[in-house]
C-alpha cells in the first residue's frame, strides 16, 4: 500500500501531530484519494516527550511520521476537562464537548439520578464476553465522525474500524456507522464488541483470542529495553511518587514478574505494561490485513488508539523510567505497523 495510504497521529495533550504520505498530485492532474486513512492516538502523550526521547527513537516510528509528514507546533485546546473520551471524541469530529456530547468519561444525569459512563448502553448485549464490559455503543455521541462522514459519502462502501485497549477510545472514534470496534476485557484475556456493531465476533478476532495473546505478553515480564543506566531522561527507579498498580504489594523497579498475576488470571494487568500498546498493535494489523483495507476503489478507515501510555503515566509519574520505557517500545510498534500498512 505505499504511497497510498495517510496516516495521522495524535498526541493527547498539548498538540496534534499529522504524518502524511499520500499520492503527489501534479498540476492540472486529477487528485488521487487515498486507499486507506489511518488515525493514531497516543493517549497523554505530551509534545516534549518527541524531544526528550528523540534520540533514542528509530528511523521508522515517530521520526519518521515528523520528518516526512506535518508537524504542528502551536495548537491548543478550547474545551476542558482534557479527559480520554472528550478528547478523542473532539479528535475525531472536529468539534467540542458543548457539540458532540461527550462531556466527560464520566457524569452525573439529572434524569437518572446516577453517574453514567460515557459509552455504556444497557440497551446493547456484549459480545465475546458474558460481562457488562460488553454493553457499550456511541449512542450518548451527538454528532457523526469522520469516519461516519466517509462511510455516508459512498452509501457505506467504506468500511470503518476501532481498536483500543480502552472501549470509549475504540467506540468514540469510529462513531456510529463503524463495521466494528473492538476493545479489551480482561475477564477472557481478549478482545471483544457489542451487539451494536454485530452478533458475533470475526473469525479472525476469535482466532486472535484464542491465541491468548496477553497471557503470551505477560509471561515475559518486563525489563527495559536499554540497559537501565540509560534512562537518563527519567528519575531514579522507585522514586516515592510511583504505584505499582498491578501489584501494590510490589516495589515498582525493575525487572517486573507477573506469574502472580497470571495465576490469578488478572489479565486487564497489560494495560499498566508497554504489551497493552503492543497487543492493540497485533490487533490493528491483523484487521488490516483480514478485512482487506485499503484494497478496493473505496477508501476506508481504521482508527486506533494506544491507551498505555496514559495507564502507565497515572501509575508511575510523568519522569519515571517506566513511561520512557513504554514510549520507546511504542516507537517499534508504530515502525512495524506502518511497515505493514506499506507492505500490504
């Protein structure tokens, strides 16, 4: 798919980040639209973490998306609280809470008398699970996205996916017309869907589950990637302002063992783990490649969002060595995803 596909990335703090590579268009040529369009959220990732860790980034991640797309560097918000489902929300439709809905994760409804969760739906059944994590939809979302407008562009020929650790981070984006989302629960290990989207999941997500991809990650446990003396943009490993939030009994150094997790079969434990990035990452290719995107006259989307590095930045502290750790990990998984994305 070289040179026919766009993909943007945006960090959810201080500025949008857009790496482009689309077809060149000549003068008086006729505009070539792009086979697939891929969005990518980094959850709380801030501007200056491209500049701290720079130099420990490779060629073909972020670097890459930076010297060869669009970066922006004076963008601000007009909205509060900068909170995960408002803003991947205002990402995606290009307005702000006031408008689209999603005022929050969380608030209180005057009707009800309750606080609801911003993507729940007891009207929907899950599916993959047996578990509310499943009873989830866009229904609360009052406008459409842009992969709603691509989908109502060609009477829905595009096809549309989600993909996110996090259900408001997969749901939200691909909006109300989505041929599917998908997002983690850790009671089976795996991903799963609602009823809003289909009855039961592809075949090639249950054959991803049945894999048993977090239990695989998980059995490696975590080290740094470097040798940790060069981690010398983070604070001392096990500084007073970091929680071990897998294991509170555990001090929160390095090298991390969750066979105590995997026995207790905890498997929600790999979103506090750079696995979480990269399990979304596994997932995101294989929906690339079994739904065919990109492979027909009609462009598609596929919307995907790493939530670990928000997980792990609320458990450990924005300078710990685990959120560099995580980043630099992320760098390979965005390389190897883009390097699909090329290949197929």
């Amino acid at each position: 798919m070289k040179q026919k596909y766009i993909a943007f990335l945006l960090l959810l703090s201080t500025c949008f980040l857009f790496g482009q590579n689309p077809n060149a268009a000549k003068p008086g040529s006729k505009l070539q639209q792009p086979k697939l369009v891929v969005g990518i959220v980094v959850d709380q990732m801030r501007y200056d973490y491209l500049w701290r860790y720079w130099n420990k980034f490779g060629e073909g991640g972020f670097k890459k998306l930076v010297t060869q797309g669009f970066l922006c560097k004076n963008t601000h918000y007009n909205y509060v609280p900068t909170y995960t489902a408002p803003g991947h929300t205002s990402i995606y439709t290009g307005t702000t809470p006031a408008t689209h809905g999603i005022i929050s994760n969380n608030w209180y409804d005057r009707a009800t008398g309750s606080v609801l969760y911003c993507v729940e739906d007891s009207l929907v059944k899950p599916v993959g699970t047996d578990n509310a994590k499943g009873r989830m939809s866009p229904k609360r979302l009052l406008t459409t996205t842009i992969a709603d407008q691509l989908r109502l562009s060609n009477l829905k020929k595009s096809k549309t996916f989600g993909i996110a650790l996090k259900e408001r981070s997969s749901i939200l984006p691909a909006g109300h017309t989505a041929n599917g989302a998908f997002w983690f629960d850790g009671s089976v290990g795996g991903f799963v869907t609602s009823s809003h989207y289909m009855t039961e999941l592809p075949v090639w997500v249950k054959n991803f589950n049945d894999k048993k991809p977090a239990l695989t990650y998980l059995q490696k446990g975590w080290n740094t990637l470097l040798p940790i003396a060069q981690y010398t943009e983070s604070l001392e490993d096990n500084s007073k302002y970091e929680f071990a939030s897998t294991q509170p009994d555990m001090a929160p150094v390095f090298p991390y063992d969750y066979t105590k997790i995997i026995e207790k079969k905890k498997f929600e434990a790999i979103a506090y783990t750079p696995y979480g990035n990269s399990i979304t990452k596994d997932l995101a290719i294989e929906c690339l490649k079994n739904e065919q995107l990109g492979k027909d006259e009609f462009p598609d989307m596929l919307c995907v969002s790493f939530s670990s590095t928000d997980i792990i930045a609320h458990a450990y502290g924005l300078r710990a060595i685990e959120v560099e750790d995580v980043y630099l990990r992320l760098d390979k998984d965005i390389e190897e995803f883009l390097k699909t994305i090329e290949k197929e």
